[in-house]
C-alpha cells in the first residue's frame, strides 16, 4: 500500500476517534466565535484552490515543456510530487470531515492567470507561501489536539514545498525569516479571492467566506513605493494612514504621504512580506483598523542576506 494512502487512513481514523470536535460555537482569543470543525472547512476551501491548480498543471503541461523551458528532468518529477501533495490534502480533510457527519466544502470554479509554464511555477509559489500563511493561522485557532497536529503537518508540507522551489528553482532564500507569517480568515480570503470565480449557491459561509478587504495595488521603485486603494470616508477620512507589513510574527507600520500615497519600506523585509493599509500607526493590526490588503511583496535575498535586485533597483 502506498504511503498516501496509508497516511490517509490513519489520519482519518485518528480524527475521527480523537476528543469530538466541539460542534458549538467556542469563544477563542478572537471577536468571533467558530468551531473546529469551521477552520477545517476553511483550510480544505483553500486546499482546493491548490489542488485545482495542480490539476490543471498535470493536464497541460509536460515533461517536454520542462526541457523546453530550459529546466533539469527532474523538476517535473517534483512538479508531479508537490500535485500529489496537494492532492492529499483535500483528500484527507475531505475524509475526516465526513466520517465526521459533516458535509465539505466542494470545489468552486476558479481562474488562474497563467499562459505558460513559468506563469505557473511563479503561481504555485505564491500559493505555497500564502497556504503555509493560512495553515499556521488556523493550527493556533483548532482546539483539538489531534486537529491541530494534522494542520500543523499540512503546514510543514507547504513550507517545505516553498523552500524547494526558491531554493532550488528560483536560486533564491529558502526561507523568509526565523517565523512562518501567520494570516487571519479575513486577510487569506482577500489573497484567495482573486482565484474565485464562483461558488455554488448553497456554498458555506466559513469563517466570514466572501469578506474581504480591498485590494491595494503597490507600484515599487525600491526602497520606495506608491500605493493604490480606496481611500477611506466617514469617520476615517482625512486621518493618518499608515503601510502594515505582516512577516514572521512581527507587524512594522510606516506612515503613507498623505499627498502621494507614497511609502519607503523598511529594511527589515526579507523573502516573502504582506502589506496591508491601516488606520493605525502601532500595536495589534486586527480587522476593524484594516482598510485594504494584503498584497503579496517579495524581497528575495542571497546568501550573504543581501537583497537581490534587478537593474533598475528593485526587488
């Protein structure tokens, strides 16, 4: 029997036999009230934006497109490792929530903007990264033990998965800093709905599934930037804005130009970083003091830890 499937079943068996998953709604360290079984249901909707992209990188691509992209053999080899991973990550989740009583999530209909193959690997990256953001937010928020070890695994998997492409495809860190960068329901669902087209009717609302903050659109011309996004009205016209950047499990705040939307990062970003707008220039960056974000940077570093840039400057 292949490992998969032996991991399968006993992961299966182990959830569904372990302390119940607290069917009630449990007050946690949040202002919102959810159960296990509800941050489950939110890290299999998000497996599925994976597994869907890796399905559609096995019907479409080769190992021809790999040799003709000038990549080695074996990276399709690994491509077809990391879809399997993917793979079962849905299959698992899906399984345990069914021997469970609980009807999943299915998979929506989704778009990805890739026209080759590179538009895929950068793709599959950032889903990586963004899935290891999501899974090390959800492990904290899961109550039960057993829960919480199988999601802590999914996420050392997508960690892992990340680190081989930057390091071995991309050349680049394999890590972004000392800490995984865990984001919250709100924040991930913002990054994930760029992926969604539509859902069924009678789709769950998990975890507040369809709010989203706006999206801020970053022009870089590093170390500087200029920021797009809605500007505030009501009670938050006309205050200070401030630049979040969410990394590791640090939150360093920068002050917009009120004039030019205009920001100079700060020098301690490294790898993978998320920027948010906030109307606070300090402390806990929560839902209700966002206005718009994340939005995905990256600051690729060599072995030295100096950052990588192209021509021009940038990262």
């Amino acid at each position: 029997m292949r490992f998969a499937q032996v991991f399968s079943a006993l992961a299966v068996a182990s959830l569904a036999c372990a302390s119940p998953l607290k069917r009630s709604p449990v007050k946690r360290a949040t202002t919102t009230n959810f159960t296990d079984i509800d941050v489950v249901q939110y890290g299999l909707s998000l497996e599925h934006i994976e597994a869907e992209l890796f399905r559609q990188f096995k019907a479409n691509f080769t190992s021809d497109d790999f040799k003709n992209g000038g990549y080695p053999d074996f990276y399709y080899g690994r491509y077809q490792q990391l879809a399997n991973n993917e793979e079962t990550h849905t299959v698992v989740l899906t399984a345990a929530l069914e021997a469970l009583g609980i009807e999943p999530v299915v998979v929506c209909n989704y778009t990805y903007p890739i026209n080759n193959l590179d538009d895929f690997i950068n793709l599959s990256h950032t889903l990586d990264n963004a899935g290891s953001s999501a899974w090390a937010y959800a492990a904290a928020n899961i109550q039960d033990p057993t829960i919480s070890a199988l999601a802590t695994s999914i996420l050392g998997t997508e960690a892992r998965h990340a680190s081989w492409v930057a390091s071995t495809v991309f050349h680049q860190n394999p890590w972004n800093s000392p800490f995984e960068t865990p984001l919250n329901f709100r924040q991930l669902y913002t990054i994930a709905k760029a992926f969604i087209v539509s859902c069924p009717a009678d789709f769950p609302n998990i975890l507040g599934y369809g709010e989203t903050f706006p999206h801020v659109d970053v022009n870089v011309s590093y170390p500087n930037a200029t920021l797009t996004f809605p500007q505030p009205s009501g009670s938050n016209a006309g205050q200070p804005l401030f630049a979040a950047f969410i990394q590791g499990v640090n939150t360093t705040y920068v002050p917009i130009d009120a004039s030019t939307n205009s920001i100079t990062f700060p020098d301690t970003l490294t790898g993978y970083a998320y920027i948010l707008v906030s109307t606070q220039g300090e402390g806990e960056l929560l839902d209700n003091n966002t206005l718009a974000g994340p939005t995905i940077l990256t600051f690729p570093f060599d072995a030295a830890g100096a950052l990588i840039t192209d021509e021009a400057g940038n990262t």
